[in-house]
C-alpha cells in the first residue's frame, strides 16, 4: 500500500480523518443491538460507565471502544463478540481481501432505526408468502427512472 492511502491503524483513521470502517462498522452493531432491546444511549452508557456522549460517539465510529468497554457492552446486550465483527473481512483490519460489506450504509441505517428494526421484526413474524408480496410491493414502489 502507498502511505498516502494507507489507513493509520494505531489511530483508527485515515490520513484524512475520516473513521476507521471498523470502528463505524462496530459502531453500527452496537446501536443496532442497543435499539433491538429497546434501550436508549443514556441507558447503555449508564451501564458500561460512560455518558450518553460517549455511546453516541462509538456508535458513529468516530471514538473507538475499547476492548474492555467492548465487552461490557457484550455482557450488557447480551450478545457474543463476534456479534460487532460479523461481516467483516481481512482487509479492514489490513490484510489482503478486500472489504466487502453484504450491507450498504444505508441498508445498516435503516436497519438500526426504530422503524428500520420495527419492520424487520413485524416481517419475521409474517408467513413467507406474505413477506414475498410485501417484497412485491415495496419493490413496486421505488422510483422508477425514466
């Protein structure tokens, strides 16, 4: 890799400042995770002994949570480490595959919003059928370039 492009690994950012993808992506299943138990920041945050602040900050990816926090956060949501890890590839943490999220941004936005995580849930609890022609729908819905 040139050292114009190469990601600073001890800092977890890039040389322009933007965050590290694996801090962002830990940080999107950690919200995701605090909202499908219906906490809020402040909540978890009180939990693990920091401020709602800093939960929102780890959450963005733009602080990165420490091992120790990590795993309070683990116990608290009662989810396995590998949980904040799922999807990620080698090069993310600088190996050589290349990073290849099955989820856009936008599509883990939504899934970690309140009514991204209360339609998941109403759909899983549909019979395959009906999921098909909710597909449907929504797929009808999207606006059609002309």
């Amino acid at each position: 890799m040139e050292k114009d492009t190469m990601r600073d690994f001890r800092t977890g950012s890039a040389h322009d400042g933007t965050p590290h993808p694996v801090d962002v992506h830990v940080g999107l299943q950690i919200a995701t995770a605090r909202k499908a138990k219906r906490l809020s920041q402040s909540q978890l945050g009180e939990a693990i002994g920091v401020t709602f602040q800093q939960v929102q900050k780890y959450e963005r990816g733009t602080n990165r949570v420490s091992a120790s926090t990590l795993f309070a956060i683990m116990h608290f949501l009662s989810v396995p480490s590998a949980y904040f890890f799922d999807g990620l590839s080698t090069e993310s943490s600088g190996g050589s595959e290349p990073f290849n999220d099955p989820l856009s941004p936008e599509i883990r936005a939504f899934l970690s919003s309140k009514i991204g995580l209360e339609i998941v849930e109403g759909l899983c609890q549909t019979p395959a059928p009906l999921q098909r022609a909710v597909a449907t729908i929504v797929e009808n819905l999207k606006v059609k370039d002309h």
